[in-house]
C-alpha cells in the first residue's frame, strides 16, 4: 500500500468515526484537570476566563452555522459511512476557506481546551486536531477530485485549506435557512455548554473537594438543554424543521 493509499483509508475511516472519537479527548482533559487551579488563583478571573472560553467556542459554532445555513443538499453533511457532494460548494464561507466546517470544529474545541488553562494541553490539542483532520481532508479532496475534476482543481488552486482569505469572498448561491441551522447544529450548541459544565463541576472538585453549582452555569445549561430537547424533538417527530432542497 502506497503512502497516500494509506492517508485515503485512514482518512476515510477517521470520517466514519469523526463524531465520536473527539470523545476520548474529552477524557484525556478530565484526567489533566488534576492540575487545575484558577488561572492567575483568582476565582474572579476565573469566571471572566470561562466567559472567553464560550465565545471562543461560540465562534466555532457560528462559522458552523454560516457554512451549513447556506449549503444546498446532500453536502456539508454529517454523513459518516461514506463521502457524499451532488455538488461541489464553492461560494459563501466555502469561497474563503476549502474546510469552514472543520474550522468551526477547530474553534469550538479550543474553548474547551482552553477552559482548563493548561498551556502544554492546548498545545496536544492543535497537534492532535491536525494530524487528526489532515486525513480526513486528505481523503476528501481525493474524493472531490475523481468528482469533480477540473472544476475542483481551479477551485483548490486558489482557495486556502484551513486559514480564510476574506478578500476572496463570494456571496451564497442559496439564502440563508435558519430552519436547516436549528436541524443540524443543536447537538454541537448543547455540547459546548453541557462539556464546559462537567469541566467547571470537575474544577470545582479539585479544588475546593466538592462540587459547587454556580447559579450562572445552572440556568446556561437548562435553557441549552430545553432549546436541545425542543430542537430534538421537532427534527424526530415533525417536519417543522425540513426545508424543500434542503437537508
């Protein structure tokens, strides 16, 4: 098996697994927060630090939600047992950057990271988010490629991998669906704010031996968790949500 044989099957099989195995990286911060303290041993500083970390997750989110609200059908999917395009995307956030997508991942995991203010966990993190994606992106392109072909090609030969080049931007084919963003990205909107949770609750522990439930991260988490199970339920047992062309 040839090198880039290599990367397209092990990129494929990080794009069928991709939802789940950040998770054990979610383990891997919980065993650090052995080191937590409040940055600066302020706990004032503390609460203005996790307030950052959410808007840097936050920002994640919304690239996230400026990609997939503009998408046509049957892409920018989350699709995992094989790559699916009927069309190749190349105007809105897809004509400054090639992977907006993962982008938004980057982001909404390093608030995450972040949260627990271990500058060598950060660190792991972007090496580990990397090598992670370079595979999968990887196996993509060869997949867009056979596709697409010339049409690919001019579109890569001018359009960034991962750092957006704003001045290349080109307006939306599609107009913006608000139904198609509350679909698809309620999951990651809980998770943000339901991981940051159990990383404060973990924190708290460390420190003081007991958890201590600030009103604050209380009220973050019910309100994400009604919006979550609203959203949830009229994407199971309705068609509010369903947008014609549109997935």
């Amino acid at each position: 098996m040839t090198l880039k044989d290599d990367f397209v099957r092990s990129g494929n099989w990080f794009f069928r697994w991709r939802s789940f195995l950040p998770l054990i990286f979610i383990g891997i911060i919980l065993i650090a927060m052995r080191e937590y303290q409040y940055p600066g041993r302020s706990e004032a500083f503390d609460h203005i630090w996790e307030i950052v970390c959410l808007f840097i997750s936050f920002i994640g989110l919304t690239i996230r939600i400026l990609t997939v609200g503009h998408t046509p059908r049957r892409t920018s999917g989350r699709n995992t047992k094989k790559q699916i395009a009927d069309q190749l995307n190349t105007t809105g956030m897809y004509s400054i950057v090639r992977n907006p997508l993962y982008l938004g991942n980057f982001f909404m995991g390093l608030g995450v990271v972040l949260f627990v203010h271990l500058w060598w966990l950060t660190l792991i993190y972007i090496l580990v988010f990397w090598l992670y994606y370079e595979r999968i992106i990887f196996a993509e392109e060869e997949f867009l490629k056979r596709k697409f072909g010339d049409k690919y090609l001019n579109w890569v030969q001018k359009t960034p991998v991962f750092f957006p080049n704003f001045k290349l931007y080109i307006k939306p084919e599609l107009p913006f669906s608000l139904r198609i963003v509350l679909k698809r990205e309620y999951n990651g909107f809980f998770a943000v704010i339901s991981i940051m949770f159990v990383l404060e609750i973990a924190g708290e522990m460390v420190i003081h031996g007991k958890p201590d439930f600030d009103l604050g991260w209380i009220i973050l988490v019910s309100f994400g968790f009604l919006v979550w199970i609203i959203l949830r339920s009229l994407k199971k047992y309705t068609k509010v949500l369903d947008v014609k062309g549109r997935k």
